[in-house]
C-alpha cells in the first residue's frame, strides 16, 4: 500500500492537483513537502498585459523597444505639429500595448499605421517594436484587423531585411 502524500500537490484557487504546482494571485510555485516538513519553493512572476500572460522580463523587453521608439520621435526632424502628432500616435500605441485586459484593436491599428508615416528613422523604430515577440502576440490576438496589420507590418519589416 503506497504511504499516504507521497505524491506532489498542485493547488490553484478552487483546485487541487497533483503535478506541484501552485499559483498564488499571479505568481507560479512549485512546492515539495517531504515526510519531516521540509518545504522546497521555486516562484516565477507572470503579469497580464495586453490580455496575455507573459513574464516581467518579456514585458520590459517590450517598454525597452517603446522608449528607443519614444527617443527616435524626439531625435526626429519634424515639424512641431508633426512631432506632437507622432507623440500622441507613439502614447496611443503603448496605452494600449500596456493594458492589462486586450486592447482595443481599431484604435492601436490607427495609432500604429499613423506612427508609421512621419520619416524613415521612426518608421524603423516602430518596425523594430511591432517585430517584438510580446508585441506581435498581443497585436495578433487582439482581433482579425490587428492581425492582418501586424502580418502586413512583419511582410515590410521582412522585406527590408532582404
């Protein structure tokens, strides 16, 4: 007869496994109790952005690529207007990268396109960004019309490549 907990515990809110794994309000845990209480703990942090799970590290990879964007419309020659104009489009771009819950994809798709206009510099930078792994995830799962705006952007983005 096997002894009685041999076996690993997988608890999440409302649910009991066996595998070992635990989450706790958004952090992961494995968690190993053998005979003797001794407890063996290993956490991973996961955040929700853009309606996707992923990790800090992915998340900072992404605002690291939105602030290069944010010092290529600074260090852009542009007129006033069209500096203010690529500003609004770059902010409208990240409030809805950056949201929690998925975004709304006419008006990242409209931001998107318009930031992709001012000059070359910035329409290089704004490339280097929507080719981020995290961001073509969110863009892609944030409805039909971001898709087919993140896969024309990725078919551009190729093509200066070549």
């Amino acid at each position: 007869m096997a002894a009685p907990y041999s076996r690993d515990m997988h608890i999440e809110i409302d649910q009991l496994s066996v595998t070992g794994h635990v989450v706790f309000a958004g952090r992961d845990g494995l968690v190993k109790v053998q005979t003797g209480g001794n407890v063996a703990q290993n956490t991973r942090q996961t955040i929700c952005i853009g309606g996707i799970e992923t990790t800090q590290q992915a998340y900072q990879q992404m605002l690291g690529e939105i602030r290069r964007v944010e010092e290529a419309v600074k260090q852009a020659r542009l007129l006033p207007e069209s500096k203010e104009a690529a500003q609004h489009d770059l902010q409208t771009v990240k409030a809805q990268l950056t949201t929690p819950k998925k975004p709304n994809q006419r008006i990242l798709v409209r931001a998107a396109k318009s930031l992709l206009r001012y000059s070359p510099a910035l329409t290089a930078a704004a490339l280097t960004l929507f080719d981020q792994p995290l961001v073509g995830t969110i863009v892609g799962s944030a409805g039909e019309i971001a898709a087919s705006f993140h896969d024309l952007i990725s078919q551009r983005s190729a093509s200066k490549d070549s």
